[in-house]
C-alpha cells in the first residue's frame, strides 16, 4: 500500500527513485502524519536503488516534508494520557518518578530487623567499653596496701570466701572543721573502731562482729615493716594487735583464735565512711528506739529515716548510750552496713555514672585492701552484706562466755566459736547462735 500523497509523482524527482536532487521552490503542504510504527527496513544497501517509498537520504526526506521523528530543538508536546501519538511535537508517555500520589519515589520496604539488630549490636558495644573503662578506672584508685604474705601459720582454705571488714578511726584527709563537725577528736595514728568476719558461702552468707575488746591471745608474729619474728605477745584486747602491728598482725591474731583463715582484708576510716553516705545520697536506716550521745553526736527519733554520712557515722560510733555498750553498737554497725551495701549494689547506682562514680571515688580514696583483692571481689563483698539485710543469711556477734576476763573484756564462748568456724569452712548452714 501506497501512504504517500496525491500529487507526489516520480516525475518531480521526489518519488520512489527519483534522480533531480534539487528540491523545488517551497510550497504550502497539507500536513502528514507518519505511521505509529513504520516499518523495519530490511537490511541491505539503500544507495543501490533499494526503494520502498522511504526518502533515501535526510537531505531528501527535508525537501519533501518526510517526518522521521527526529527533533532538532524544538520542545516536544502531545497528547495526555490514552491518546494516540503522532504528528510534529508529540511526546511519549513520560514516568512519574514521585509515584501516583507524589511526593518521594517509592524505596524498598525497612528492613526492622536488621535495624534492631544493628541497633543492639551498637548499643551492647557501648556498654561493654563503658563497663571496661570503668573497671580500668576504678581499680587503678584500689589502695592494695595489706599484704597477707607477711602473715605467718595460717589455717587452712576453707569452701566460703571470708573477708576481715574493719572501720577505723583514721582521720586521714580530714580538715578541722571535718574532725569537729563529724566528733572525732584529734587523736593521731588509727586504732580499729569496729572488725567484723564476712563469710560469703553457697549455703548463706553470715557476718559475724568480733568487739574490739574481746580477751584474746596475740600470737608470735613477722614484723610488717622490720621482718622480723616476735614471739608470742600473750593475752590483751582484740584492738591491741592492731595498734601493734597494723592489718597483718590483726589477721594473724584473727586467724590465730578462731582457726578460720581470712581471704580478704577491708579497712575503711571516718571520711571515707561519711563522704560514701553522702555519695549515694544518703542511706535509708530504720531506727527502732530513740537515742542520743554527746561524744559521737548522735540525735536519732524513732522510725524509718534517711541518714547522711555525719549522721551515719554517729549512728555506727555510739557505745555510751546502750546498756550493753560495745555489743550493741557492733549490732548497729552490722545493720548499717548492710542497709548500705543493700542501697549501694542496686541498678539505679551500678548503671548510673552520676551515682556511680562519685561512690567509688569517695570509697576507693579511703578504702584499704589486701594485694590480692580485686575490684571483683570487693563487689562480691558489697552484695553478700546486701543478702545479709535481704534476710538471705545470717548477722551476729561472736558467742560470749559468762565468764570474766581481764580489763573489762569479753570472753569468747570457745565451743561455739568452733562449731560456727567448722561450719563456714564446710559451706554448711549456719546453726550457732548467740545470745548477746
């Protein structure tokens, strides 16, 4: 079929092989519209007389109004949507590329769980390294000044994990107005104020206070300082082998009278007690009776109240105002040591740098250590006293005999002291009571 036009002829030379490659005067055409879909060509040589109604070159398709479909410049524009192209300026049906409804292109769906699992991943890195950090932090600050090696003929290991937990009235660090403030007088050196055995064991932790004026006898003993061997120092006060020879002679004697060895020694003085306390915020100690002492400076109403470190350390000093004096303050002591661990080992001050670190700076400035103690272990002290006060073990004074003693002291109740050590080394419940 023929789509050319009347009055296209192949005598004006603009026909099927037409040979005048002239093109006449420009002359008004009717326009044209070329097929949707013109033909394929076959292949071959066109300039050999190939002729199937196509112009043969664009020179000739521009003298005979041949639209090809190309556009030199001009700005297309056509039909909307459902329309038939063709004719000059049409444009094919253009992609939207924000969507039927606008806006961004559409992305590939989220994938949430790989956002939360590198969500996780980010987050458990965080907490790793700030965990690590600390610990570096914090056990570079750990004073291991007590070395236990010194101490001579100790028992043997038993299956619970023991520590010798001893408050002194060392007034390291403290100014005047510190001293005056917290009733500690001037006194220089330190001298045990309170010592008390932790047996953290699988069957039930058990804290155990030994007063400081319990009749014992200090043994012979190596020197801290001089390394030299002293023979046996006979019968005295419990305090006494402290003042003598520091922690290491203290744990001797310990270890000594009670046949239980020590696994790890704590020792903490007045400021530091105090500026803990204060640390955490204070600590929340409910107060069965009333009291008050002039020399520790004690005031207490009874009831559940918050005690700040200078109340704190008033309430854990106070002898002269209890019947039963040194017994009853190892009782308070005991109790306010647990309430303390109990408040201190909890998320709200272990996930918390704003409590946490202030905590640890205040204790691990004062508190002194065995070489061999680990900012590990001084956690596992803090939360067996915190199992203690949670009624998961057992709190007590050391069992006293009725029986007199030198110097005003107290006197062990040796058959009980051994069943209660037996006891802790076995890892067995603890059944020895005492009775004061």
């Amino acid at each position: 079929m023929n789509d050319w036009p009347d009055g296209w002829t192949e005598d004006r030379g603009y026909g099927r092989g037409g040979a005048n490659g002239q093109p006449e005067e420009a002359r008004r055409m009717r326009h044209v519209q070329r097929p949707q879909v013109p033909p394929q060509q076959p292949q071959g040589n066109r300039g050999q007389g190939y002729d199937q109604g196509y112009p043969q070159s664009f020179t000739d398709a521009r003298g005979t109004g041949y639209d090809s479909g190309y556009n030199s410049g001009q700005v297309y524009g056509g039909p909307q949507a459902g329309g038939q192209g063709g004719g000059h300026g049409a444009v094919p049906p253009q992609y939207d590329p924000r969507g039927a409804g606008g806006g961004r292109p559409p992305g590939p769906p989220v994938d949430w769980r790989k956002r939360i699992k590198v969500g996780s991943i980010v987050t458990l890195v965080v907490i790793v390294g700030w965990s690590a950090g600390t610990y570096a932090w914090a056990s570079s600050r750990m004073r291991n000044e007590v070395d236990l090696s010194k101490v001579i003929e100790r028992p043997e290991e038993g299956d619970c994990t023991t520590y010798l937990i001893v408050g002194s009235d060392s007034r390291e660090g403290m100014s005047a107005e510190d001293k005056k403030k917290l009733h500690t007088g001037s006194a220089e050196g330190k001298r045990t104020d309170s010592m008390m055995i932790l047996a953290a064991c699988s069957s039930g932790n058990t804290m155990v206070s030994l007063p400081r004026d319990s009749w014992v006898t200090i043994p012979s003993f190596v020197g801290s300082e001089s390394g030299k061997k002293y023979g046996e120092r006979g019968g005295s006060k419990l305090n006494a082998a402290y003042a003598m020879d520091g922690p290491e002679l203290l744990v001797r004697t310990v270890e000594y009278n009670t046949g239980l060895r020590i696994d790890h020694y704590a020792e903490i003085g007045f400021a530091g007690f105090a500026n803990i306390v204060d640390a955490l915020g204070g600590v929340e100690l409910n107060i069965e009776k009333g009291f008050k002492d002039k020399k520790s400076g004690a005031d207490f109403q009874s009831g559940t109240q918050t005690l700040n470190g200078e109340q704190a350390l008033a309430f854990v000093r106070t002898r002269y105002a209890f019947a039963q004096s040194d017994l009853q303050r190892t009782k308070n002591q005991q109790k306010f040591l647990s309430a303390l661990a109990n408040q201190a080992a909890t998320p709200g001050t272990i996930l918390n740098p704003f409590a946490l670190y202030p905590t640890l700076g205040a204790g691990l400035d004062t508190l002194i250590v065995d070489k061999d103690m680990s900012l590990y272990d001084l956690g596992k002290m803090f939360f067996a006293m915190k199992g203690i006060s949670g009624g998961d073990g057992t709190s007590m004074n050391m069992p006293l005999s009725g029986a007199d003693a030198p110097q005003n002291s107290l006197r062990w109740d040796m058959p009980k002291v051994k069943q209660l050590v037996k006891e802790i080394q076995n890892d067995e419940p603890v059944t020895v009571t005492a009775d004061r």
